[in-house]
C-alpha cells in the first residue's frame, strides 16, 4: 500500500494532520507526492497503530518508499517507442 493510501486510512490529509499535530499542508504535501519523509515514519506508525492500522509500521513505510524510489520511471512516450523500434 502506498503512502497515499496511509494517510486516506488516516481519515484524509485534514484528519492525519490533526492526528500527528502536523501542519495541514505539511500532509497534504505528502499526499500529493505520495511519500511520507522518512524523517516523519515513527509518527506516522506510531498514530497509525493507535487507530488501529496495524499494518502501517516504519518498515512498512520504508519498503513502500523504497518500492518507490527503485521503480523504473516510464519516461518513453509513443513517439520514443517509434523510435526505438
């Protein structure tokens, strides 16, 4: 599950930062990149688990992250794909 998805489980960007005393737009910045810093994991496990999600830990966190940043970005477009065929 994606960061994304953590802070929609969260009851939304609004609800989340309330949850984790952050600012809105802190949150909602997160969920419009769909990343969570890794400096900001244990809060987010920590207030998670407290709700009771009790799949999102830090290393959940950080495998989601990591899945990621380690994805191959599809930079080709359909005239690239011409090209190279």
């Amino acid at each position: 599950m994606d960061h994304k998805a953590i802070i929609k489980a969260l009851g939304g960007w609004r609800k989340a930062s309330q949850k984790l005393d952050m600012p809105v737009q802190r949150v909602r910045f997160w969920e419009r990149r769909n990343s969570i810093p890794p400096e900001y994991f244990s809060a987010v496990s920590t207030v998670a688990q407290r709700e009771g999600l009790d799949w999102v830990t830090e290393k959940h966190l950080l495998e989601t992250l990591a899945a990621r940043v380690a994805a191959p970005a599809n930079d080709a477009g359909p005239a690239d794909e011409a090209v190279a065929s």
